[in-house]
C-alpha cells in the first residue's frame, strides 16, 4: 500500500505542476542543431593489475608491440599476462571541446579480467567514426567499486570490470559546432509536439514578428537577423533560450509491469465507466500422516504414511462502482484511490479501461 499512495502523489504533483501557469524554459526543451557530441573509440592495454588480468594471448602480443618501439625484443610467448587486460576506451568529444582540453574516457574489459582495480591506462588513440585519431587517452583507472579474495573467500562491490579516467584524454582534433546554417538557427525538440513547437515559434516571434516558424512537430527555424554580428551569435542564442513557454504533451500512460510502477500524463481522462475489481485466492497445502497397525493386527502389519492434499478457494468481494468522466489526473487519482486499489490492481484496470474504450490516453508497457 505505501506503493500505492507514492504514486498517488506523484500523480498529485504532475497535476500541480499542469495547471500552473509557470512555463519551460526553451533552452531546456531544445537542443540547438549543429550542438552535438562525436563518439570516440580505440582499443587500450591496462597494466599494474594485481593479478586480475585477463591472460589473454592479444594483451601479450600488444605488450610485446609496445616493447619492440621501445628496442626491447620479446616474444608474446614469455610474457606473464595476469597482471594486464585488453581493454575498450570509450569518450564523447563535445561540440565545445577544443585542441588541447581534457575529456574524460570510460575504460571496459575486453576478455575475463576480474578487475580494473589498481590499473593504468596506457597511451590510447581514440578515433572517430571517419577513422581519424581526435584524442588521446592514458591515465589511473578509477572504479565505482571494489573486489578481494583470499584462497577460499572473495567480496567484490558494484562493477570493478568498467572503470573511467577523469580527464583522462587530451584532445588533439576539434570538431567545430556550426550553427546557422543558410543564415537559420535549428531548435530540436526532445519531446516533437505540434503545440509545443508553436508555442516556442510564438515566444521567439514576440520579439521581432517573423523570426521563426515551426517547420514540423519537432523542429523550429529561427532566422538570424541581418544586423546581427557574427559575434552577437551566443548571445542572441542565450536570449532564445530564456524565453518560457507553456509546453504541451500527449496523454499518456506508461506501466512498468515488472515493478508495480504507473506514470499518468497530465492530459489522461476517461469515460464515465462502473469497475468492480475483486481477487481469487487458492491455497493448495499438503499434509503428511502416519497410520499405525492396531494392536495384534498379526504378521506383516506395518506402519504406513500417506499425503492428504487440502484445497481452500477464498474470493473477494468486488463492488461495482462508477467513476465519472475525469478532467484532471488529480480527480483520476481520487477516484481510483477511493477504490483501495494496489498498483498491480491498477495496472489491469488501466489495461482493461483501453480494451474497454474509456481511457482517451495512449497506454505504453515498459
């Protein structure tokens, strides 16, 4: 039941903040195109490991590789493998990230290492997905976790297999973010709606008529005025950005059957409907008993045991009750809560109530 009631509130809260008058920012609802990240990868050796490496035949011959530049001649098969692993490095390089800064990496085991704990990253080229070298990476290895084992016990904590470099990698190639493209500002929406589009294309055209227009329901277009130097660009940009507007959604219901946890839209209604709602309870117990030969039962009398199986159906009673056609999810979530209903009650209620017609929202099942 203290489910139940965190999710009455939570329905409580998004029908509060529905009917505010308060806006969204623009600047947070948007991403502004030409402003995003580039994926980087490259394949790395970890030394320095207490004997959690991987023993991997590739970490020895990449061990072997890195001596050979160093005029050390060594076979892969005289090394000792248990104290580095392969490893993946992974980055993102922003749109803002320039020659010379630092990004952080996120180091992951490539074969059956058992921990990253203690290791350092050796020098790692990190490319794009055109192939070209944009940083490079090295650096100690810190982990969100921890492991130990002695000769017959171990304890590890959290993941010690995936571990990162704060600021581990030096940028070597910039990617620049352009953004005005044919003289036009793209504002994306996280969340594409047609009213939400305008109400943004709205704010932006109360401070010069013109400026902007939603092309579709997840795109708005701003031209950049004449007079406005190359760089004004930001601070133009920022202005945008602080504007508010009254954003707009679908009504929606998203259920997670697997842990009980419903999230209803501000915009969910439904039809006047009646709902009863009870439950069948079977109880299956077996009991063991034990039958004694009487007395002078004569020869061949022997105890005995048997199972007697005992079966018990017990069901609720449901009521029919009618719920009126709701107009905002604080009069939903009253309605359903005088019904004393669990989550999972609510779950097939809500299932049932679109099967039925009456719920005007779009149910989603994670």
């Amino acid at each position: 039941m203290r489910r139940f009631f965190y999710i009455i509130i939570m329905l409580a809260i998004l029908a509060g903040l529905g009917s505010q008058a308060l806006g969204e920012r623009i600047k947070d609802i948007v991403n502004v195109k030409g402003e995003r990240g580039n994926p980087l990868i490259g394949y790395g050796l970890v030394v320095g490991l207490a004997g959690t490496g991987d023993g991997a035949e590739v970490s020895k011959r990449t061990l072997a590789s890195l001596l050979r530049r160093s005029n050390i001649a060594v076979a892969a098969k005289d090394l000792d493998a248990a104290n580095i692993a392969s490893v993946i490095v992974t980055a993102k390089l922003g749109p803002f990230d320039r020659t010379g800064s630092t990004i952080d990496v996120t180091v992951s085991t490539m074969g059956n290492s058992s921990s990253l704990q203690g290791g350092k990253l050796l020098m790692t080229q990190l490319e794009g997905a055109d192939g070209r070298v944009y940083a490079v990476a090295q650096g100690s290895i810190i982990l969100g976790g921890f492991g130990a084992s002695g000769q017959d016990a171990s304890v590890t904590k959290n993941h010690t297999t995936v571990g990162i470099v704060p600021g581990g990698a030096n940028v070597e190639r910039e990617e620049v973010a352009n953004i005005v493209e044919n003289g036009e500002i793209s504002l994306l929406l996280k969340n594409p709606d047609h009213g939400t589009a305008e109400g943004i294309a709205g704010a932006i055209n109360s401070l010069q008529p013109g400026l902007a227009f939603a092309a579709d329901a997840g795109t708005i277009r701003v031209r950049v005025p004449a007079n406005l130097k190359p760089t004004q660009i930001n601070a133009f940009v920022n202005r945008l950005g602080h504007l508010q507007v009254q954003t707009d959604q679908p009504a929606v219901v998203v259920i997670n059957e697997r842990t009980g946890t419903i999230i209803v839209g501000q915009n969910v209604s439904i039809s006047t409907v009646a709902i009863a709602h009870g439950s069948l309870t079977i109880t299956t117990e077996e009991k063991e008993y034990v039958s004694q030969p009487g007395p002078f039962s004569g020869e061949g009398a022997t105890t005995e045991s048997f199972n007697r199986t005992s079966i018990k159906a017990a069901e609720q009673k449901g009521t029919l009750r009618v719920v009126p056609k709701t107009l905002t999810v604080t009069i939903l979530a009253q309605a359903l809560n005088q019904m004393g209903l669990t989550p999972r009650d609510l779950i097939a209620i809500f299932q049932a109530l679109k099967q039925a017609g009456a719920l005007q929202a779009e149910l989603r099942t994670m």
